[in-house]
C-alpha cells in the first residue's frame, strides 16, 4: 500500500494519537501477519480479543496500533478510538479517496467469486489490476482489501457481499465503485432480507455512493435484475443469454 502516516490516519477515523507520529506500509488485524512497519488494529473477536498481542506486535516491529484502550506497561504509537472495526472502515474510506484507482464492485447472491476472477483476468491483460483476496468482502474483508491497493493499481476487482440491509450501503461508502455489477437475485440471507425483492433492494445500495459517471452491467436473465432500467440516471447495461 502507500505509505501512509498515523497523524493523518488518527485525524481520518477520529482518534487520539498517543506518541510520536510515524509512517506504516501495510494495515492487519492478524497478528501473524505483523511485520516491520504495519499498523496494527486491534480487534475484539467473539473468542479472542485483539488488544491481548499489542506488546507481541510491537515486538515484531509494528509502526502503531489502532486500539480501545491502551494495555497496562504497553509502549509505542497508538490510535486510541472508540470503536476499531469503525476506525478500520474509516481509514479504508480515507485510503480510497487518495487513489486515482477505478473500482468494479461485484456483488449478487451467487457466482460473485467467478465473477470477480473472470473479470480480473480480463482486466489484468492490459491494466495493473488488483482482486479481493479470498473472500475479504465484508464489513472487515472489504477494507483490508482496500488497504492493501497498491499505489500503482489501475484497477481493483471488489467481490462485495452482506447478508441485511444497511450492509451494502456501508460498503458502497468505502468502496466507491466505478463500475457496479450483479450477478442475480437469489434465495440467500431470507431470514433477514425477507424477500427477493427485499435482497435486490439490499443489493441495490451498492449504488448509493458509486461514481456518477460511471457504469452498471446487470443480468438480464435475472426476472428481478431485468426491472431496473437505470439508476440515478446510468442506464444499466444487460448481460445474459436472452435476446
């Protein structure tokens, strides 16, 4: 990722930085994963609690530390904040905005992940692209990935996906998609979504915060999919094998 400095990220996720302003080059919530210069954001889990390996990733070299509170006898750089899956969020919303990168933010009920790889390796034959890594695309996937955009990327390939509404309209705002795709409307998530009409207005936040000028490619074999005409005056492209 490009370098970025921890007075600029505290003032991005509205944290108070403790110690000495410092560079970092990559962000991780696995503590594995810490090398020299990463910013580490620690997060509680329903069985581990991230704050418990902030004196192991100082060890390791970690820049600083996105917490809640700051550990008895803990030392080094710190973003203290409220929430730090919020903060995470917002530091990936702040990074985005500093890219020139366009976004494709895939999402649907099924065939995400084969879309984005299909897309992916078109993309990647002329452009520098980049793709959601495994299944990175939600509330915590989504912005690791983002963090993880080179400065050179020309493209990202974003697999979003979510499971109720309110979901898709957090990730729109930190993906920012240029180019918006779904691949259909299914039976998943009924037990929150109530409907197929209820998912496609869950899905359909994906365009609330994307690029005005830019595109949306649907599937039109979808009966669902094939009611949206456009969207905030992008009339959408339509795929499928029916005429």
């Amino acid at each position: 990722m490009k370098t970025l400095y921890t007075l600029d990220a505290a003032k991005a996720v509205d944290g108070q930085l403790i110690g000495e302003n410092a560079s970092f080059t990559d962000v991780t919530m696995d503590s594995r994963k810490v090398t020299k210069g990463s910013l580490f954001v620690a997060i509680k889990g329903e069985k581990v609690d991230g704050h418990s390996f902030i004196g192991d990733v100082f060890n390791k070299g970690a820049a600083a530390v996105i917490c809640d509170h700051i550990p008895e006898g803990a030392e080094g750089c710190f973003i203290v904040v409220e929430n730090t899956v919020k903060a995470l969020q917002d530091l990936a919303r702040y990074y985005r905005s500093l890219l020139k990168v366009k976004v494709v933010g895939i999402t649907g009920s099924v065939g995400k992940t084969s879309t984005k790889e299909i897309i992916y390796s078109v993309l990647s034959q002329k452009f520098k692209a980049q793709k959601t890594l495994g299944n990175y695309n939600n509330e915590i996937g989504l912005p690791l990935t983002i963090l993880s955009i080179e400065e050179d990327t020309e493209v990202e390939v974003l697999e979003m996906g979510i499971s109720d509404f309110g979901e898709m309209h957090l990730l729109s705002s930190i993906a920012q998609p240029d180019i918006c795709v779904i691949t259909n409307i299914g039976q998943s998530h009924l037990e929150a979504l109530g409907t197929r009409d209820g998912i496609l207005k869950a899905k359909s936040e994906i365009f609330d915060f994307m690029n005005p000028d830019g595109a949306i490619f649907l599937n039109g074999d979808d009966d669902k999919l094939e009611t949206v005409k456009e969207v905030k005056g992008i009339v959408a492209v339509k795929y499928g094998f029916n005429e």
